[in-house]
C-alpha cells in the first residue's frame, strides 16, 4: 500500500468537450471524435429522442 491518496488521473486540466460545429452545444468529445448532443462524427443523421 501506497502512503497517502493515490494519483487522480487528468482531471480538470484538459477539455474533454469543445464547441460542435453542427449544432454548437459544447459537447463534442475531442478524443472520441463525436458529439454527445447530436451525433456529429458518428452518424449523418441529427440525434434526437
């Protein structure tokens, strides 16, 4: 066992989610490449529920 609390990964260093340019809400993921609103970089069509 380690002393003290083990390291906390990348938190709050980097974005994770930048502006999309199709439908402008900041949730397109950088690294995955696709938007979590609308589905840009995934699918053609806009999603929605």
């Amino acid at each position: 066992m380690g002393a003290g609390t083990a390291a906390q990964g990348r938190h709050n260093k980097f974005k994770t989610h930048i502006p999309c340019r199709r439908c402008g809400k900041r949730a397109y993921h950088v690294r995955k490449g696709v938007c979590a609103s609308c589905g840009y970089g995934k699918t053609a069509k806009i999603r929605t529920y």
